[in-house]
C-alpha cells in the first residue's frame, strides 16, 4: 500500500475538560456501560503509573521499519499519545528510550505499541505510560519503506483506532473509543463511583449484593418463568 501521511491538523485537538472528567472516573466503571473499544488484555502498562488520558495519533508502520514512528515523534504535542500499529508483529520492537524520550520532550501523554518495546529499565525511569505486549531485544530499523501511514485508521489490541480517538490506560488495561462515544457515558460512570462507597458500607453491614443489585430479583423472576420447550 502507498504511503498515507496526514496532517495532525486535520483533526481536533484534545477536549482539555472532557479529558479532565475522564481523568476522575475509575476507568473500569465505563465497562459497565461499553462493550466496545477495550484492548485485547495482554496489551498491558509496562512503564508509568499515572492514569492515561490522551488524544490519539496514530501511525502504521511495517514490522522492521519505524521510519515513520521517527517522523512522527517530532510532530506531537501536549496530550497526545501515539499508537503504533506494527501490521501483528511481535519480535521487533520500535519504541525504546530514544523514540519515548522523543515523545516526552513534546509533552506526549504515552504511547501505546500493538507489539513490543525495548529499553523497558529506561522507559519506567522516565516514568510516561507505555503500553505493549511485552518486550524483545530486537528492534526496528530506519530502512525508509514507502509503506505505513500517519494519522489514519489502525488497529491496536484488536480495536479499530481512528486519529483524534480518546485513549485510556489505567494498571487494568487500555480503553480506545471517539470522544463523543465516552461523553455520552461519562456522568453516569461518575455518579456511579459516587456511589460506591455506600454500597460497599451496606455489604458489609450485612446486605447481600444481590438485593443490592437487583440480580437475586432478577433470579427469582427467571425461576417463576415457564421452562421453554
């Protein structure tokens, strides 16, 4: 395929409050209203601690060549977090100390590859959230293939990622989805944590959770149903 380089420009910057909201919610209470936009779970943090909460850029590179992933490290900005797609490739890694301290010169919020990393001592002194399958010794080349894009749609744990995307990362795992899509949900997860707290008190007072929850009603309805033939 021909090389597809698109601007950064071309989509929105990051919502700076709506990312301000997300940055408070427990990250798995949105799972309680999504199905959609969770990486595969092997796709873990392997360097950071903080929270990840960012606007996508997105670049495909093919498994050997980080050529692109080089040129596209000089044109993020604060907030940002770049996501490599390395076509399945799970032997060559093409973020290491270099390409991340490159990142976070920019004020890159992380980085997340569908593959491996490398340098993994140096990347979790430098402290930014990277997300990978793991690590290899072996790294990509700048060999300058005329293949890959930048800041079009890849895939990364799975998930189809599309530039300007909203990327959370957390110590359970990764969630990408359009910004709108995780607005739409947002007040609800919130109220929810808000919540919490008085729930796990009256478990321990003595409530069962499924009274809490409604599932022992829910239980007892399909008891009460006519067996289907």
């Amino acid at each position: 395929m021909p090389l597809d380089l698109r601007s950064l420009s071309e989509f929105p910057p990051l919502d700076v409050q709506l990312a301000a909201r997300l940055a408070q919610v427990d990250f798995p209470t949105l799972g309680h209203y999504l199905e959609e936009g969770f990486c595969d779970p092997g796709l873990r943090r392997v360097a950071g601690t903080d929270k990840l909460v960012g606007r996508a850029v997105t670049v495909r590179i093919t498994p050997t060549d980080s050529t692109l992933l080089h040129h596209t490290a000089g044109l993020v900005g604060p907030g940002d977090v770049v996501v490599v797609d390395c076509g399945g490739d799970r032997r060559h890694a093409p973020l290491g100390e270099v390409v991340v301290n490159a990142l976070a010169a920019r004020g890159a919020a992380g980085a997340v590859v569908d593959g491996v990393c490398t340098d993994i001592d140096a990347l979790r002194e430098l402290g930014i959230p990277v997300y990978a399958y793991g690590t290899s010794l072996l790294t990509t080349k700048l060999h300058g293939i005329p293949d890959g894009s930048v800041n079009a749609p890849v895939n990364c744990g799975g998930v189809p990622v599309g530039p300007g995307d909203l990327v959370l990362g957390d110590a359970n795992g990764l969630l990408i989805a359009p910004a709108a899509r995780l607005a739409a949900v947002l007040d609800e997860a919130l109220l929810d944590d808000e919540e919490e707290p008085s729930l796990v008190a009256e478990l321990y007072a003595g409530q069962p959770l499924g009274e809490l929850t409604g599932a022992s009603a829910t239980v007892a309805k399909l008891r009460a149903a006519p067996a289907t033939p």
